[in-house]
C-alpha cells in the first residue's frame, strides 16, 4: 500500500486516513460457521486449514468501489459514522443504582456473551471514578484477560468493563465496524448509568486482536477516551480521527504471530508523526500479555511516572 495518496479534489488524507486505500478491502480468517454468509457478504470464499485441526473460512474482500485518485474527501463524510467506527455513545450522569456486590458482574444486556464489569471492593463511594475497557484476544473471552488487571484495579480503586465480541474475534478483523460496535454503545451506556466516570481516566485497552481493536476504536474516538492501550495489537484501521487520547503501545521483541516490524513499532511511528503522545515500550517476549508490562500500563492510565520495563 503506498505511503499516500491525492484524492480526486486534490486535497491529501492525514496520515491515518491514508487507510481510505483500502476502505472497503479486508484480509481475514473467521471460524466457519452456519452464520458466516451473514458475515461476509462476498462470493470469494474458501475453506482453509490452519494446521490446527480446526477449519477456517477466509474472507478475501476486495470491494473498493473506486481507486483513492476518485474518491474526494467529501465522499469520505457521506459514510455512516457507525461504518468508519464512531460511537454515538455519549458521557451521561448516573440515573441506576451501582452493583450491589463488588468483584465480577454480568451487565445482563445480552443472553449469550454479556460483558462483564469488574468493581473492586476498594472503589471510592463517592466522586467519578476511572474506567478501562479490556477487550479480549481472538477466541478470548472477559474472564481471559480480567486476571491481569483485576489487583491493578483493587489496588487503585477503578473499574474494568470487558465486552466479548460476537463472533470469534471482532468485527473490524472480520470485515467491518458492526454488531461489536453496537453492542459497545450499550456496554459503555449501562456503566455510565451506574457510575459517575473520570472522563480524563476513560481508557481503551486490548491484548491481540482485542489490541487491534482497542487502538483503532480509540483513535477513531478520541474526543470520547483519554488513554488508549494496546498489549501486542496487530494492525490499526482508522478512517475518521477525533480528538487526542494519550496512547501507550507494547510489544514483544520475539512476537511469533504478529511481528514487531510491521505492528508495534509501525504503529508507534504513525501516531508519533501525526502528532499523537505515545509511550511505546519492546519487551523481550512473545505473543504474550506480560504483567510487568501491563503494571507500566496501568502506571500510564492513572498518569503516573512510568518505570523501567522489565
């Protein structure tokens, strides 16, 4: 993919939406299911072994309408602001009471992969408090990845919501923000309506896939999030950029499965040259949730001077 391009009214994207190359074009594996028609709208379809034993169902998207050179940046603002992965999701005062019991709870929006809220017994009673969306890996689930936040969370008084995506992994890996989006507007609306929140410590965070998604909904909603935090994400997919948001990025030095190269230290790279705060940190790992790490994160949300990583 070229560096840049020149749209047809001669005006050039800014660095991130430079993605518009490939707006409607998307590589990725899903698990093959009855359902994956409802998915993948797209006749290219082909059934792959992993070498795992479990079948996939590659979903090969090339459905550019026109080339970058004919495509003017008013077209651009014709999409859905849902489709570019904007939340119409906005800060609203409490109106429920909070959960009566501290630790896991189910939000009870869905019947089958809820999100789950954790509420440390040491949360203040009063005054906003700080929260940090976790989103999963692939295959993942909340009660994958809530461990190696949940003594950070005790310790500093913060909640962690943990949405579960719909399908395997989320709906940007699979072709498109979607039902993952929505569901996170409803996630995010029932915690605010039980909590008073710390607008300046409202965080993104992801490990993975979950990373991936993590930066790329942060970034796209940055007038909505402070801190973004991505544990080894994959790839960035942003076609509107709104406000700000402070980022922080790790990545292991030995990651077998997304390498270093063309992830991390990309990423990095991009936001820091489109002017973003970026806290980028290498570990010597691989494709892991390392919890040194995930303590120089935490550090990083709550605005506290970052040690050195081990």
């Amino acid at each position: 993919m070229p560096e840049s391009v020149t749209l047809a009214d001669g005006k050039a994207p800014n660095i991130l939406l430079n993605q518009v190359l490939r707006l409607f074009e998307w590589d990725c594996q899903i698990p093959a299911m009855s359902e994956r028609a409802k998915i993948c709208h797209n006749p290219r379809l082909a059934d792959v072994d992993t070498g795992t034993g479990t079948r996939y169902t590659q979903c090969l998207h090339r459905r550019s309408l026109l080339p970058p050179q004919q495509i003017t940046t008013d077209q651009i603002a014709m999409f859905a602001p849902s489709l570019m992965g904007r939340l119409s999701f906005t800060h609203i005062a409490p109106s429920k009471p909070p959960f009566e019991n501290p630790g896991r709870n189910h939000l009870g929006l869905f019947a089958e992969r809820d999100a789950v809220l954790y509420v440390p017994s040491s949360l203040p009673k009063e005054g906003p408090v700080p929260l940090l969306v976790m989103f999963h890996g692939a295959g993942g689930f909340p009660e994958k990845v809530l461990p190696f936040l949940e003594e950070h969370a005790e310790r500093e008084g913060f909640l962690i919501l943990a949405p579960q995506s719909l399908y395997p992994t989320w709906d940007i890996v699979i072709g498109g923000s979607g039902p993952d989006l929505e569901r996170l507007e409803q996630e995010l609306t029932e915690v605010f309506s039980r909590y008073q929140i710390d607008t300046s410590h409202f965080g993104f965070a992801g490990f993975s896939d979950g990373g991936s998604y993590s930066l790329s909904m942060g970034i796209t909603n940055g007038d909505l999030v402070s801190h973004v935090i991505v544990f080894s994400g994959g790839f960035m997919s942003v076609f509107m950029q709104e406000g700000m948001p402070k980022v922080f990025i790790s990545h292991g030095l030995i990651d077998e499965q997304l390498p270093i190269e063309t992830s991390g230290r990309k990423h990095a790279d991009q936001l820091k040259a489109a002017g973003y705060d970026v806290n980028y940190v290498e570990f010597n790992e691989k494709h892991i949730i390392h919890p040194p790490i995930v303590k120089l994160a935490i550090d990083f949300f709550l605005d506290r001077p970052a040690a050195a990583a081990e």
